[in-house]
C-alpha cells in the first residue's frame, strides 16, 4: 500500500518560501493531493470566473486544468506578504508557460504553447490557506489559444452560479456604501505612507483619473504588464490605459482591500494592492457596445517604487470575466 505524501512546509516556515513552496509541490512535482493539506475543507477561493469553496474542489479545478495543459508551470515571479506562516498574508505573482495538449473549458485542444500571468491572494492560518483572492488571466488565455473573445466571455457567463451572481451584488454594494473619500491633493509619499499612497493612486486611476496624483505616482519611463501579452511602455501610455477603462466603463465606488509592502533595496518597495471597482458598461469594451449593466472588477496591482514613484507595474483583473457579466 503507497503511502500518502506529506508537503514538506508548515506553519513555522517563513511565509514567503512557505508560498513559493507549496506551489512548487503541487504544480512542477504534480503533488496535487497536497492541496488537502495545504488548504482547508472550508477555504473559499474567490475569482471573476467562479467561486471555489474547500480543497476538494480545488484538487478537482487543478486536475482539470492540467487534462488541458499537462505541462502547466506556475513559476513564482514575486511574494509580497506579510506576517507568517503562523498568521499571515501573501500576494503571489505567478507566469504560467503551458501547451495546450487537451480540451479546455474554451474549446478543443489547439496544441498552442502560451504564457499567463495569475495573482493570488492568501490569507495564511497555522500553515493553512484560509481564503485566496485569486486574479486570472482569462483574456490573454483565450486570445492565444485563438479562440473568439466574445464566444469565450459567453461560456463563462453559462457557468456562473447563483451563488456568482449574489457575491457580485454583495461587493458592488459594499463598496456603494462606503464613505467617499478625495484623491485630489499632493500624493502621499510612498516611503512614509504606503496605504495613503496605493489608496489616493487606486482611486484616481479608477475614479478620478487626477493628472497630478498619476504624473507624481508613475515614473516617466514605468512600465505597465497586463498580461505577457499586454506591455504598456511609458507613463502617458500607463495614464491613457487607465482613461480607455474610465470611458468604456463608468466607474461609481473603489475599495482598497489590502496593502502589504516591503523594502527591495535601499530606495525602493515592493507593494501588493488588492483592490475591487463598481460602476456600470458604459462604452464599446472587446468588441461589446455598451450595455449599461453593471460591473464588479477585483483585481491585484503589484508595483516596484523606486525613490517614490512607480517604475514597473504588474495589474491583473480577469477582463473576460468582466466581458461576461455584461454580454
């Protein structure tokens, strides 16, 4: 009789090599069986895509994903966390190279090599993952694989559930009902006040589009990866990025859910924001004309500042998700 594996980490490793650890065991070693002890039987898993709850779904999800691509990787790019393994909270970004050898939830195999960037955000508890917030990358997938984007978002609007529907509404009420607050003034400094900076930064971008809080936050030459595929080069084209999403959709409430930071270097940070929009389709998105349904975005920003101002960015928020609520 085999015996069953055990993972090698716990909650007393360090939280980062802890995250980096667990995903190299079930993914690059195929130890998918280790999500039981990894992740909970109440853990609920959150994305624009479906709501996953406990780890035998998840055992279920991550079997499925690789029928489709059965050389998937998820390559750790950064962890900004905070806390432990005890008690603690990861944002992970992960670049996923995979060929898809078997049919996926798009359609038939195609046998195309892609590349993918996924966020997912964890709240760690005496070595268990509690909850996760995860950002996927649905839009780059489907646009590799070659398959129609407007077809795509339409699978995903089949397969969502009542219980979907009812946390979008749920979200997009919470924020309606916060305080509102003013991104006008000079920018936080960074370097003092991480969560007043990543917050007057969000809601600009989102709200506002205030020139002076996104020239003071953004570096000249900054960099903005959407996906591998997406690369935005320079602030003007970062700021005019931003102003596309405000016009096509007319965002009403911006919530910053989490901050964590910490140092790269002696004038630089690493910071992960974990962040949720609300608002209604307002113009042509993907191919769509404006529906004026309403929208629910959750997405996870990380940003390298340097000396202050931002000079990579890595935004993912699952834009095919987005099209689906709409369509």
């Amino acid at each position: 009789m085999t015996a069953t594996r055990k993972g090698a980490y716990d909650a007393d490793d360090n939280l980062i090599d802890y995250i980096l650890g667990i995903t190299f065991e079930i993914w690059e070693e195929r130890g998918v069986e280790l999500i039981d002890q990894y992740y909970g039987p109440e853990t609920v898993v959150y994305s624009l895509d479906g709501i996953t709850r406990g780890s035998k779904a998840m055992i279920d999800g991550t079997n499925a994903m690789l029928a489709a691509f059965p050389d998937r990787l998820l390559l750790g790019d950064d962890v900004i966390g905070k806390g432990d393994s005890h008690s603690g909270y990861s944002s992970h970004r992960v670049l996923s190279p995979m060929t898809n050898g078997g049919d996926s939830m798009f359609g038939p195999a195609t046998g195309k090599v892609v590349r993918i960037m996924n966020m997912a955000d964890c709240v760690v508890e005496e070595g268990i993952i509690t909850r996760e917030w995860l950002a996927r990358d649905n839009l780059a997938l489907v646009r590799q694989l070659g398959f129609d984007v407007i077809d795509s978002a339409k699978l995903l609007k089949e397969r969502q559930t009542t219980e979907l529907t009812q946390w979008f509404g749920q979200e997009r009420q919470r924020l309606e009902n916060l305080t509102p607050t003013s991104s006008t003034g000079a920018l936080a400094d960074a370097n003092s006040d991480i969560e007043a900076f990543s917050k007057q930064l969000t809601e600009a971008l989102w709200l506002s589009g205030d020139g002076s809080v996104l020239d003071s936050a953004y570096a000249p030459y900054a960099v903005l990866h959407r996906s591998p595929i997406q690369i935005v080069s320079g602030r003007p084209a970062i700021v005019d990025y931003y102003a596309y999403l405000r016009r096509v959709f007319t965002f009403s409430a911006v919530s910053v859910d989490h901050v964590a930071v910490q140092p790269a270097g002696d004038k630089a940070l690493n910071v992960a924001t974990r962040w949720a929009v609300c608002g209604s389709h307002s113009g042509t998105f993907l191919g769509a004309a404006a529906t004026h349904k309403p929208v629910y975005i959750m997405g996870v920003s990380h940003r390298r500042v340097v000396d202050g101002r931002i000079a990579v960015e890595w935004t993912v928020f699952d834009s095919l998700g987005v099209l689906g609520q709409v369509l």
